[in-house]
C-alpha cells in the first residue's frame, strides 16, 4: 500500500520540489488521479502531477520526473478575474443595481456587497480541480454519524491502480491526537468541506492506530 500523506515533502529524480498539499481524486472510481504539488515557501504556483509519474511505495513522495520535467507539468493553481452579480435581478429604487462581489477560493464562496462597477476586476488564485473531480486537503473535516471526529491527513492507495484503501484520519488534540485508518467503504460522501462516514464516533475511536513510516512527512 502507498499512503500518501498532505504536507509530505516530494522529490523529483534530480532533486526536492516541494510538498503535496492536495490528493485529487476520481469521486466514482475512488482512484487518485493526481496530487498538487506546492513550492515550501509558496514561491510561485505549484504543479499538478498525474499519478503514474508518484513512487510512494517507500513511503516516500519520490517523483519519476527531472525538475525542468516537473515544472512544465500543470499549474495546480490558477487567477480567475472576480466577477459582479446582481443576485436578485432587482435594482435599487434609485435603478442602481444592487452588486455583490464574489469569488470561489479553494471551494469557498466569498462575497462583498458594494455599489457600481469596480474600477478595475480583482482577481484571486484558486486551486484548479480537473472537471468531475474532488481534492482532498487538510481543511477537510471527517463527520461520524453523530458529528466531527478529526481532519483530514491525507490517503492510502492501491500501487497497482491507485484504487484509495483508506483514508488517513488525524483525531484528538496535542499529546492526545493519533492516526487512524478509516476503511473507503465506510464514506458516505466527499464534499467541499466535510468527509461523511457511515460510522459512530465509537467505531471509529475503536479502529487502530495508523503505524505507517512518517519519513514521507
């Protein structure tokens, strides 16, 4: 099995390229597609690599590219020009339409009610998500039938065909936090914020504890 791991450090055949920050994945198949692969210090945009080109079965994130080949990969990260709604399709009684701007970062829809057009088009960086498909990232939060449990720390694979076995869960607080593995088949549902399980708080508290070579951190 290949786990791999958000924020593990990656490393291309000629030397190191950053961190997996995020696991794209196929939502139907259940199978990794790629993962973003971000500078450290966020020094220019990062790079989405498909998964045939990910050698994690030391438990390591080694890339089987050079780093000229890595960065010509992808963009995992894009600027999008924020965009001007009308939202009701009403104007004031002044006939001034009512604007609201708005943007999608990272799944997150952020607005800012104002008046009149902007002098010029903000823009935001947002993470690029190939159509039909799901990122997994450490803002992801996993709910049991009965509520939040942990967040999110990254998945475990199949190296043949990259089927996902498990998803790596991080729960507790400080000293008191561990690892487990939670089963693919008990998830419900992959959403833009939350991870949904089809099992109690309980069960998973009673799931042992991850033991998997943390070099890959």
């Amino acid at each position: 099995m290949m786990p791999f791991r958000i924020g593990a450090d990656a490393r291309c055949t000629d030397g190191a390229c950053g961190q997996v920050s995020r696991i794209i994945i196929n939502p139907v198949t259940r199978e990794v597609t790629h993962l973003a692969v971000d500078p450290k210090h966020r020094r220019g945009p990062g790079r989405l690599v498909p998964v045939d080109l990910v050698d994690a079965t030391t438990g390591q994130i080694r890339l089987v590219c050079t780093l000229a080949e890595f960065q010509a990969l992808r963009p995992a990260q894009e600027t999008e020009s924020v965009r001007d709604l009308d939202p009701t399709g009403h104007g004031h009684p002044d006939n001034t339409p009512k604007k609201v701007t708005w943007a999608i970062v990272d799944g997150a829809v952020i607005m800012q009610p104002g008046r009149g057009e902007p002098e010029a088009a903000p823009q935001v960086t947002v993470n690029y998500v190939p159509s039909g498909a799901v990122d997994i990232r450490r803002e992801l939060t996993v709910c049991a039938t009965d509520g939040e449990i942990g967040q999110v720390q990254g998945l475990i694979v199949e190296p043949g065909g990259h089927q996902v076995t498990h998803v790596l869960l991080q729960k507790g607080h400080m000293r008191g936090r561990k690892e487990v593995a939670i089963p693919i088949g008990a998830v419900t549902k992959i959403g833009t914020f939350l991870i949904h399980l089809s099992l109690t708080k309980h069960q998973v508290k009673d799931l042992p504890p991850v033991d998997i070579d943390h070099r890959a951190r």
